[in-house]
C-alpha cells in the first residue's frame, strides 16, 4: 500500500456548544457539547503549514444528503450545516493515519475552529459544503492580550513568559536561545502579532539574525534559519537519528526520476517525487555577495549623547563564532578573496539605513546605554531573510506526517544529459538540502499526497557533509 492512498479517517469530529438542553438519540450529548461524527462523509481535507505563519490552518469539503444531524428543536434529519447549524467557532477534533504518521488534532490546545459560515452548494438532494478552519490556538490568543511590559532579559525567555501566560502551547526545544536582550512593552497587543515583531530583532548565540515564529503539530516554534539549518542537515548524519533501518535522512530524501513517478500504488515510490519539480524562483545570491553588493552604509544618531555614525559594511559573515551557514556548496575562498579595494568599498553600496536610537528606552533604569541596537541585528536579519529565499522550488510527494516546516529535506533531481547517466545520476547543481518553508497535506478519496513549497540560499551539496 502506498503512502498515497486514500485518506483514513480515523477521528472526525465536529463540536457545537449547545445553547439547550434536549437532544434525542440521533447524537451523542457530552455535557453542553453536541458531538457529530462526518468522517464517513468527507470528501476532502486540506491541512496548512508555513514559516510566515503563527497559526496551522485547514479546511474540508463534505458532501450531505442530509441525514446528518438532527435539528435542536425537532431532531428534523438536515445536512451538518443546516441541521447543526454551522455558525462559526464551532471545534472540530481530527486524526488522520497514512503510512507515515498521521495528521492528529484531537487534544485540548491542539484542534481546529471553524473560522464562519462554510460555503456552499445545495443540488437537488445533495449538498457540498466548503468549510475553512484555523488553529484553536490563534482563536484563544486574540482574547489574552500582552498587558505587561518586560524587564530587560533574552529576547527568547521573554518569548516563552509570552506563551506560558497566554496559555500557549510550546517545547522548550521549539524556542532558540537569543543571545541578545531587550525591554519589551506588550501595548496589549495580541501575543502572536507580539511576537512576530521580535523575529527580525533576534540574533541567535551562534549566528546571523533572522528567526521565524511558527505553529505546527507540536506547538509554537521560534527558530533562526541559522538553527534550523544547523539542526535539519545534523540530523541526517547523526546515528542517533537513523534507527536500526529506515533513518531520518532515508525519511527525508526525496528523488526526481522520469521513470519513477507515475505509480501511486505501490509502496516503492513513496519517496519519490510525483510531478516535475517547479522552480519559482532561481537566483545566485552568493556571486552578489562575491561581487560586494551586500555592501551597506549604516548611518546611526544617539538623540541623547549627539553621536553620529556612519559605516560600510558587508552582511554577510566570514568570521568563526558568527559563520552565515548555508544549505548549499559556498565556496569560501571565492567569498574570501575579495579584491575590493577599501577606498572603493566606501563608494560602492547598495543601500543606506539610517536609525535614530535613543539611548536607554530598552533598558532597566536611568541609563544612556543601548540594550539591543538595530545597527547591529536589521541589516544582517534582512539579508538573511532575502538569501534564503534565493531559490524557491514546488514539489508534490506521497503523503508523509512526518514532515513539518522548518525541516530540512534533501532533493536529488535527475542530471538531463545525452552522456551516460550512470557515471552520473543526479544534477549536483540543483540537488542538495532545503528548507521547508510551506506544507499542505492533501486528502481525497483517492489519494493522500503533500506539497512543499522548498527554499535555500546556494546551489549544490553542503560540503561540510
């Protein structure tokens, strides 16, 4: 059986609060809880995950004839939105199981809302209803706001006081330690959109700025593409991580065959990519930096003390204890060898930022001094957020639960060539490791299959590995 099967539901819920009491045998009452089970009649069901985003959204297509559920008044027969009726917030518990893993949203803070009245289309004795859902997490968190103002402290333990008052739910593993501080004033905002704004002011203890906040299975995550690179290529050479025979980098390496892709049933392609690949976007970011146009002047002016500076500078970063790490196969000496003359740099720079700071408002006190200079981190956060979305490539797989954004997957894509294929199977220049940075888990009647959407920052194969 292949993981492209159709889809099995083993949970498939939808909860309504009831507004009274007096529902007959046609439903199962759970307290002030009206619980309908619709796995028998879902058509469709589409789960989403992205590093833009801090909530997992979903959505479902059901089709009713309408001996769904019965009416509050009368237990009249009607279909799930008309009979229930679907309103809006109503809670819907999930599990779906394929071959690898399963799609299981069934606990107190991990489960969906419907976000509104579903779209619809009534013919004759059927109806098809479109309904959209979202993270019960994103619902609850719009009705706690970030009240408090926090003290000076890392900006990654400020982040979990956030999730923990909010009643978010995290792994401490999921929250990258910042090596930077700073004075946060909630203005009781939502904590999601809190949070958000500190990704860009983040720098990690070893490495460039830039961190995404993000939700999937597991909670919420505050990562930098630094750590997530770090950790998704370590794994797939780490022993602890292979098991006794089917290891993560197996689970997590997918290859691009013209004459592998056309059976969906059979278990021996589950591995393989199922369409042509399609490359969004294909840029050579690093001979930019090679050239120095990541050369930016940097103008600053302390409102307090008077001082004004003025530097060029060049983001990205060669030195030891804060290397830019790649997914792909830099050539170091080519960035080294950088024949620019100091004279010329400072005529040559792509582009000027200028920051008024104020000496003090981030830290604890009266003080001149500056907790967390955006000199420091928002040039290199947005030359980082830019680099890894140098290449950006689709790919539709067999479903696989395993897979989350955020992860690092290895793409091998079939080397186009009229010399024998043997001496050398795969394209070196396009196959290597990406970042996940979207995921849909697709579900049908007949087959289960999911799309990521990949990023990276250089062509090729690490060589570290």
């Amino acid at each position: 059986m292949s993981a492209a099967g159709p889809a099995n539901y083993r949970v498939f819920k939808v909860l309504k609060r009831l507004k009274k009491n007096g529902f007959r045998e046609r439903h199962e009452e759970v307290g002030n809880i009206k619980e309908v089970d619709v796995f028998g009649k879902v058509v469709g069901l589409n789960y989403y995950e992205s590093l833009y985003s801090p909530m997992v959204t979903a959505s479902f297509l059901q089709q009713d004839v309408g001996g769904t559920v019965g009416d509050q008044k009368d237990d009249f027969a009607g279909t799930l939105k008309d009979g229930l009726p679907i309103e809006g917030f109503e809670e819907v518990l999930l599990k779906v199981q394929t071959t690898y893993g399963s799609v299981d949203w069934r606990g107190k803070k991990r489960r969906f809302v419907i976000t509104g009245s579903p779209f619809n289309i009534d013919k004759g004795n059927r109806q098809s209803a479109y309904f959209p859902m979202v993270s019960i997490n994103a619902i609850k968190s719009s009705s706690k706001p970030v009240k408090r103002i926090y003290d000076e402290a890392k900006i990654s333990d400020i982040v979990k006081k956030i999730l923990k008052e909010a009643e978010l739910p995290f792994k401490n593993r999921n929250i990258e330690e910042t090596e930077n501080s700073m004075k946060i004033d909630g203005n009781n905002e939502n904590p999601l959109d809190t949070i958000l704004k500190l990704c860009p002011k983040s720098v990690p203890v070893n490495g460039d700025p830039g961190y995404f906040f993000f939700e999937n299975s597991e909670g919420f995550n505050f990562k930098s593409i630094h750590g997530m690179i770090n950790e998704g290529v370590r794994r797939f050479t780490d022993r602890s991580e292979q098991g006794s025979a089917f290891g993560y980098g197996q689970r997590h390496t997918y290859v691009y065959k013209i004459g592998l892709t056309a059976s969906l049933d059979k278990n021996t392609n589950d591995f393989n990519v199922l369409a042509p690949p399609t490359v969004r976007r294909d840029q050579d970011q690093m001979n930019a930096i090679k050239m120095g146009q990541y050369n930016v002047r940097i103008c600053s002016r302390n409102i307090v003390t008077g001082e004004v500076n003025e530097k060029i500078i060049n983001v990205y970063n060669n030195s030891t204890d804060k290397k830019t790490v790649t997914l792909g196969n830099i050539n170091e000496d080519d960035v080294n060898n950088d024949q620019t003359s100091e004279a010329d740099k400072k005529q040559n720079y792509c582009r000027t930022y200028s920051y008024v700071i104020a000496g003090g408002e981030d830290s604890v006190g009266v003080t001149t001094s500056i907790a967390n200079n955006p000199v420091n981190y928002h040039p290199k956060a947005i030359m980082r957020y830019g680099l890894i979305h140098a290449q950006l490539v689709n790919i539709v797989v067999p479903h696989n639960a395993e897979l989350t954004v955020g992860e690092v997957i290895r793409l091998n894509i079939e080397n186009i060539t009229q010399d024998n294929k043997i001496e050398k199977e795969f394209n070196e220049h396009r196959s290597g490791y990406y970042l996940i940075l979207h995921l849909c888990h697709s579900f049908t009647t007949d087959n289960s299959f999911t799309s990521l959407t990949l990023a990276r920052d250089e062509y090729g194969i690490a060589r570290r590995l």
